[in-house]
C-alpha cells in the first residue's frame, strides 16, 4: 500500500509543510495526526506563501482530500478561520475532519496560560494544546462529533464546565471577559454560552466532520497514495522527547497510527524532514545552541529567517546533531530524509557537526536516558568547510539537474550526513519554494 508518514526528526520546525507539500503533488490524500494549532507549517507555492496551523499541507493541491485525523486537537474556530483565509485567495480544498478529534474549548487555553503565568509551564503556545489532551486522556473531554449533537455537547459541557472553572480558581487564575467567582456560584450561564457557540461551530462544519478512520481505508481498498503528515519533532514526542520539555501527543512515526486509524502494516516509507542545523522553541536542553546575537548563530538566525509561525517567536538556533539524528532514525524507522535549508549554511566560513556527547568527562554517541544529562551535556565537534551563498541561478540549476549542481563543500557535507546516518537522503532543500528542491530519486 503506497502509505507515506512524514515526521520532523529533530524539535520541529524542520521545514514539513514543505516536503509534504511536494509529496503532495503525488499524493491522493494528505492526512495531519497529532498536536493542534501550536504548530505551524509554512508553504510556498507559485510565489504564494500560506502559512497553515490545523490543516494538512496538501490544501494547496487541486484535487487531494485533506484530512484532520483522530489524534489532533481542534480549536473550531481556528479550523474555520484558516478556511476562510485559503477561500480569499481562491483555494477551497477537499477536507474531511474526524468526528473523534478532541476539542480545544476557552477554558483550555486559560489554564495553559495560568500555568505558563504561574512559573509551571515550559514556554508553550498558550493555544490549550496540553489541557486539551489531559480531558482526552481523562475521558472526559468534547470531541468534534459532539459538536453535530447538541444533546451530547450539552451533556459533555455541563460535566466537564464546573470541574475546570474550579481548577482556574485553586490556580488564582482568570477566565477572559468574565466574572469567575459569579460562574463558580452558577454555571449554567457559561455552559449555556459554550453550547450555542460549538454548536455553531459544528453547524459550520457539520459537511466535514466524519468518520475519517473508514474515509482513509476506502482510500487504500482503492490503493490510492496517502502520505500522513506530523506536527513538532521528534524529540518533542511525549514518550521519546526531552521530557518534560515536549508537547502532549506522540509527534514521532507511531503516532501516524494511533492517530489516523492507518495500521502500521501498511506504511511502505517514512520520511524523516532534518533540517541542515538544529532549531528549537521554548525550554528544554539544547546541546548545540549557539549564541543567536554573534557569529554562527546571528547568521543562522537571521538568514534562516528562523521565527515561528504560529507564535513568532524567535527560535534558539545551533548546529547539526547527529546523537539525535541517530536516535531519530531508530525511533521512526526512518526510510530516507528530507534535508532543508541547506541554502542557510552558504556564507559561513565552516560548519560544525555534532557527533557525539561528553558528559561528566565521558564521551559518548548515544542519547543519554535522562534529561537531566542530556542538559549538562557538552558537544563533541566535526567540522567542515563552509561554502559562498547560493545563488538563484545555481539553486534553480540545481533543482533541475541534481547536487552536481552545488558546491563541492555542499555536496560533501549531505553526503557526509547520509553516511553517518545510514539512511539515503532523497530530498535536498535549497530554499522555501516548491522549485526550490531537488529530487534526488530523479536527479542524483
């Protein structure tokens, strides 16, 4: 069955929206499994940039269904608001939304941000991805067939109202636009304005929301190609990331599973998107970080132009690592690799790789089981020679012939990670548009 996952092998921002966006051009159906609207892809095509935060990055594409799978969270309003922004500039894409999706309600987001404000937090979003996924998990939460129920949303609403208005007050935290302590005494008033607004979400919606788990196994009875697209990274995975310092669903190749209803029998290939370098949003260890202010880590920043797209926020920025990588492989079983925004590294005199640790005076190539070690650990350094930018004409000569179009640095520095990793990279990145790629299963 020709079933693809796409997976960010590193802390997210590896560049997905676009890889997807190129398979998609193949692709019949383009399914998103995990996380919410914290996450953002940003595609370029024909010139056009689109920047996507629920919906799968194959809405660009004529004639690919779209789907929002079962492991996503779902801020309605959200969903509704990047329709609308695709239908101003002409695209109305084929999308189907699973009726178990959980729902992201207002109440979620307050405690996020109560717990960020409180010191607790780990520099989330703020958008309710966590507690979110704490009522998915608790069995208590509304999911997106309950918005086409108003029976079952109001029930959901008045078991779950109460209990969470309750935990704002223990954390001294606020509800926006209303008066807590009036709706902890009564309240039926708030539940009554939530049930008239999801529901009016899902009358919106109603024509999408289905049962996605049987719309993707008609889509492989009819042997069609279906790539299945993560949000975040790798090491952002709730089981396999830098603990506690992740998100709260499972970001790596499993997860594609459990979150779309796809058995993993039917999976023939999952690309694993690493970017040249490493990025990474909010806290957590970060072994290879460089000073984003001065040399390597200014250049890296500002050519990459790495701020995120969902929040802005600027990203921490540090050199390739391959402890990681190689951990990534082995968790996602990855078949080959998407490498990105190689075009970044042009313009720097030489580049570094990180190839193994040093911690507490040993060294070692293997991800430390701790995070704890993994935040005292000390990189141990490959290093390369840089070479001059790229410029459009060599990118564009690149893409329609291959590396041999590149510099001899560029090419041996991919080749030098493909060796080290044992996995072919087929996709080499130079830049943020589609054209800007080149296909090494057709041009070496």
């Amino acid at each position: 069955m020709p079933v693809t996952v796409v997976v960010g092998a590193q802390w997210g921002d590896e560049g997905k929206g676009k890889v997807t966006d190129f398979l998609a051009a193949q692709a019949d159906v383009v399914a998103r499994y995990q996380g919410g609207n914290n996450a953002g892809h940003t595609v370029v095509a024909n010139g056009v940039e689109h920047k996507l935060h629920l919906l799968p990055s194959g809405v660009i594409h004529e004639g690919v269904t779209n789907v929002v799978g079962n492991g996503l969270v779902v801020d309605p309003a959200v969903l509704l608001s990047e329709l609308k922004g695709l239908q101003s500039k002409g695209i109305r894409p084929k999308l189907a939304v699973s009726d178990r999706a959980a729902v992201i309600l207002p109440l979620h987001r307050a405690l996020d941000g109560a717990s960020e404000d409180a010191g607790a937090g780990i520099g989330t979003t703020r958008r309710g991805i966590g507690p979110a996924y704490v009522d998915k998990v608790g069995r208590v939460g509304v999911r997106m067939g309950d918005l086409v129920d108003p029976r079952a949303l109001r029930a959901r609403l008045e078991a779950l109202v109460p209990e969470k208005l309750a935990l704002l007050a223990h954390r001294k935290a606020g509800l926006p636009g209303h008066d807590l302590q009036a709706l902890l005494r009564d309240p039926a008033p708030y539940v009554e304005e939530l049930a008239k607004e999801y529901a009016g979400h899902g009358e919106a919606l109603a024509d999408k929301i289905t049962d996605t788990v049987a719309l993707l196994h008609e889509s492989l009875e009819r042997n069609e190609e279906i790539v299945l697209e993560g949000a975040q990274g790798t090491f952002l995975d709730v089981d396999h990331g830098t603990y506690p310092y992740v998100t709260s669903s499972n970001t790596t190749a499993g997860g594609a599973c459990t979150g779309t209803g796809i058995p993993p029998t039917v999976i023939d290939s999952v690309f694993g998107i690493v970017k040249a370098y490493t990025t990474r949003v909010g806290g957590g260890p970060f072994v290879t970080e460089l000073d984003w202010q001065q040399g390597a880590g200014k250049h890296l920043t500002d050519v990459g132009h790495e701020f995120g797209t969902t929040t802005g926020r600027r990203r921490r920025t540090g050199w390739l690592d391959l402890v990681l990588l190689r951990r990534a492989a082995q968790v996602n079983g990855m078949t080959s690799i998407a490498l990105t925004k190689l075009d970044v590294l042009g313009g720097l005199p030489e580049i570094q790789v990180c190839v193994a640790y040093n911690v507490n005076g040993m060294e070692t190539n293997k991800l430390p089981a701790r995070t704890e070690d993994l935040a005292i650990a000390k990189p141990v350094y490959e290093t390369f020679p840089g070479f001059e930018p790229l410029p459009k004409a060599t990118i564009s000569k690149a893409a329609r012939e291959g590396l041999s179009a590149l510099p001899t640095e560029a090419r041996r520095y991919v080749e030098a990670l493909e060796d080290a990793l044992d996995v072919p990279i087929e996709i080499v990145g130079l830049g943020p548009a589609r054209e800007q790629t080149v296909d090494r299963r057709v041009h070496g």
